[in-house]
C-alpha cells in the first residue's frame, strides 16, 4: 500500500471538517491528515487533537488574493509531504468534497489509489451534490449524507486535480495544476456537497466573516445547484457517468486547456443505493 496523506484548508467549518476527518481517516489512517486553519482566532476542534494541524495568521478577506495564498499554502505543504514525509501520494480538497470509489469494486480509497499508475496527477468525475427540495428534508448531521441526499448535478467544476503524486503547484479550489493536463479515471468519483442544505448553506455564505464577506453572488451559484437537481430528470447513474467521462477528457474551456468543460450539458443523475453507506 502506498503512503498517502489528505490535506485541506478550514475557517469555522467544524460541520464538514467533522465528516471529512471521520471519512479520509478511515480511508487513508487518521495519522495521515494534515489541516491548515485560516487565522489564529481559530481554535482546534476536539475531534482534530490527534491530527497534523497547523494555524496560520488570517488570510487576505478579498475573495481572489485570499483563494491563491491558500492554494499556495497547500501546494507548498503537499511539496513538504512529499519532500520530508516520504509520501508518495497527496490528496488536497476542500473539506466539503470527499473522493470515493464506486462501492461495487469494494475497495478502500487508499486501495484504488495504491493499484493506479500515475506520473503526475489523476482526477475523479465530478458530482454536485444539492437538496433537492421536492424530496429531501433538512439535513441531520447525525446521519450519513448519501442516506439523505440522493442528486447531484455532473459538473466539470468539481472534477479536480485533487490527486498528485509530486510537487506541483495547485491553482485555485484545486481545479487544476499548472502545466499538466486531466487524466480522468473510471470508477472514482468527487462527491461535493457544500450546496446539500438550502437552510445550512443559506447561514454560512451569508457570515460576513468568510473571505469575501457577504457572499450573494456565491450563494446565487450554490442555489443554482439545488434548482437544477429539483428541476431535472434524473438519468442514469451508469450510463450518464460515462457520457460525463468521455465529454470531459476531450472537451476543455477554450480559455483554459487543462480544465474539462460539459459543453453547457445539464445532467442529473440519483446516486445509486450502493453508495448509501459511505459516509
């Protein structure tokens, strides 16, 4: 099995950092995550006091300048991991996206990972995950998400260069890295699920004290997702994830060559219910 360490970056987000400790700690080991808190007026949570964590001085609130020192934070302790850990394999996300193997191949993340040739960095299909407001009622923290939410929208935006195998230097919300292209692989995917609440996403993006401040235009972005899952069919998971695949390795953004594009398609899928059980 290959060495692998998850990193992520967090401000007053104990609600998804909680699941993404319990979720890449069971995948990868709990001694292998490493998270970067956003400002030294921010306390480590309880659950976090027997992980790699570290506490810088508050980032620039402007939502452009604070983005790019927090991805040049992250690639340079990927670069550290790399260089003085020994690990051969790092995983940067945001602490809402969790990547997962499909469960009928019933293998670990660090299992997949492990058996994956990889020169520089590979990429898993990604979901958007929103309440669909028709069928889905407010989320209970308590319970596993993929039991309460069951739509998600196949955006490009989330089929992130999260995976590298060296120093590379990560461009904002780890969409891609710079001078490498996409190299999407079956069976695994990126479940995001920042826009899983209408009521939990409303609060959050509406504090003044997220970069940015007060985040309408952001929030119209988030809400989008929602009316999009409430307001289309679902298609099939199977056959929809490979069509999603085949358009993202050969069509990119005409202003950026090594970010996947869907050509505008909208495409819903309903997660199938082997995937209800992972986190």
């Amino acid at each position: 099995m290959k060495k692998i360490a998850a990193i992520t970056m967090v401000r007053d987000d104990d609600f998804f950092l909680r699941k993404w400790v319990d979720y890449y700690g069971k995948e990868i080991g709990r001694d292998h995550l490493y998270i970067l808190f956003d400002g030294e007026d921010q306390k480590v949570p309880e659950f976090c006091s027997d992980l790699h964590t570290f506490v810088h001085k508050r980032l620039s609130k402007d939502i452009i300048v604070g983005e790019r020192m927090r991805m040049d934070l992250l690639s340079n302790k990927a670069k550290e991991l790399f260089e003085k850990e020994g690990y051969e394999i790092v995983i940067g996300v945001d602490c809402d996206e969790f990547i997962v193997v499909d469960p009928k191949l019933n293998k670990s993340l660090a299992g997949f990972l492990s058996e994956q040739e990889i020169e520089i960095t590979i990429s898993p299909l990604g979901i958007d995950l929103g309440q669909h407001l028709e069928k889905e009622s407010e989320i209970d923290p308590d319970k596993k998400f993929l039991q309460q939410r069951s739509f998600g929208y196949l955006s490009s935006s989330y089929t992130k260069s999260s995976i590298i195998t060296k120093p590379v230097r990560w461009d904002i919300g780890f969409y891609s890295v710079r001078g490498h292209n996409f190299h999407i692989v079956d069976h695994l995917y990126l479940l995001h699920f920042g826009c899983l609440d209408m009521k939990r996403m409303r609060e959050r993006f509406m504090n003044p004290d997220r970069i940015g401040g007060t985040s309408a235009s952001h929030l119209s972005k988030r809400t989008k997702t929602i009316n999009v899952v409430t307001n289309h069919e679902a298609k099939d998971f199977e056959k929809a994830t490979a069509t999603a695949r085949k358009i993202q390795t050969w069509i990119r953004n005409f202003y950026s060559w090594n970010k996947p594009s869907m050509l505008g398609r909208i495409i819903v899928v309903q997660i199938p219910e082997r995937f209800r059980d992972i986190l």
